[in-house]
C-alpha cells in the first residue's frame, strides 16, 4: 500500500439514537486502524431525529458533501407511517438548506438510510443472515441476545454505553461489516423480486418487513477508502 491520503474524507450523519452514533464512532475507528484504507475519514455525526436541526447546527458544511440520515422505519401503523413520511420531508429541506447558498459550487446530497423495523437488524446481520419478519423493533431483542451472546438481560441496559461498547461494538470487526452488506443486499434483492417499493417525495424503500438501506452508504464509504 501507498502512503495513505493525509486529508480527511468526510461524511455527515444524523441519527435517531445513542447506538447508531457509536457504532459509526467505533466504523471510523476501525477505518482509519485499517492498514489498507486509503484514507483517514471523518464520520461527524450527532443525535438529531430532525435532519433540519442537524444542518442548522453546522456554521460550515463543505462544497459537495454527502450527509446521510440513519432513522427507523418502526412499524406499518398509520402514526408511525405520518411520522417516517415527516421525516422524508425534513431531509428534503434541510438538503434545500444546505444547499441555499450563493457560494456553493457544487450541491451537497442528503441520502435516507432505514431500517425496517430498527438498527437492530442491521447489527444482527453482522453476525448472521436474519430474515426473520416482525411487527415491532422490540421483538428482535432475544435474536440480538443470542447472536451476540449477550449478558444484559433488557433492552434499555442493552442501549447503555459500556454494555453496547463491550457486548457488541467490541465483538465486532470490519469483516463483520462486509458481511453485513452482503446479507442486506441479499434482503433488498429478495424484496426486489417480491414486492413493489414505497415512493414518497423521490425516496423509495419497502413497507414489508426486514427491509433496510443503511447498508448503502456505508458500502459506498468502503469503496472510497479502498476496503472493498
């Protein structure tokens, strides 16, 4: 390997929750500690339902930057349906937002990542290819238990830092990862085949359960550093 690009490579994430931010802590780590990345990269992301808020709170985000938003779709009721569409609308004008400027050159984009029904599909599919169906993000928990071989006996301890840091993130690698992508694209072809994607505001994903999409942008992010 060459010598690796000093300039950081950046992405920006908003996410729902504590897990999804350290577990794109603990990607970034495992990024740059890799010998064949090409780059050092910067994964800014924060705690931010409201992608408006999250763009907001930047004085300066860079010309042709790629955010991303990390969000649940958690269930198929006509509540939960209002509120993962709301969401499709604040990405669509905080993208509007970001981009209103007479400098910009070149327009940032702001991309969905999903997870039908939640983030807890996306970590078992690093350890196992899941296609179990479900109607609440709750019910995936004994699944989590056991791949991981965790200790915790509930989900709210589960969510706390030191458990998440030591019974998951730590039981993890970037092959784990690679894995991961492969099983979801494996998902996402299958739901091809089976169903008709969702279309709401130019953004598309599947009502059927699993389905997901966070697997996309952090593929892409390997291809660019050169791990995949």
């Amino acid at each position: 390997m060459g010598m690796r690009d000093p300039r950081p490579f950046i992405r920006y994430f908003s996410v729902e929750g504590e897990t999804e931010k350290w577990y794109l802590d603990w990607l970034e780590k495992q990024i740059n500690a890799s010998p064949k990345a090409e780059f050092i990269v910067k994964l800014e992301s924060r705690v931010k339902q409201n992608p408006v808020r999250f763009v907001k709170g930047f004085s300066l985000i860079a010309d042709k930057a790629e955010l991303i938003h990390i969000c649940d779709y958690e269930c198929n009721t006509e509540e939960y349906i209002r509120r993962f569409k709301l969401t499709l609308d604040r990405i669509t004008e905080a993208r509007k937002i970001v981009n209103d400027t007479k400098t910009r050159k070149n327009w940032c984009t702001y991309t969905l990542a999903y997870n039908n029904l939640s983030f807890e599909l996306w970590l078992i599919l690093h350890r196992e290819n899941y296609r179990g169906s479900f109607t609440h993000g709750d019910q995936y928990w004994p699944k989590l238990q056991s791949v991981y071989g965790l200790t915790v006996q509930s989900l709210e301890k589960y969510k706390q830092y030191d458990n998440f840091q030591a019974q998951v993130l730590d039981r993890l690698t970037l092959l784990d990862v690679i894995k991961a992508i492969e099983r979801a694209e494996k998902i996402e072809q299958a739901n091809k085949r089976n169903y008709q994607p969702e279309n709401y505001n130019g953004y598309d994903y599947y009502a059927n359960n699993p389905s997901l999409s966070i697997h996309m942008p952090i593929k892409a992010l390997l291809i660019e550093c050169g791990l995949l």
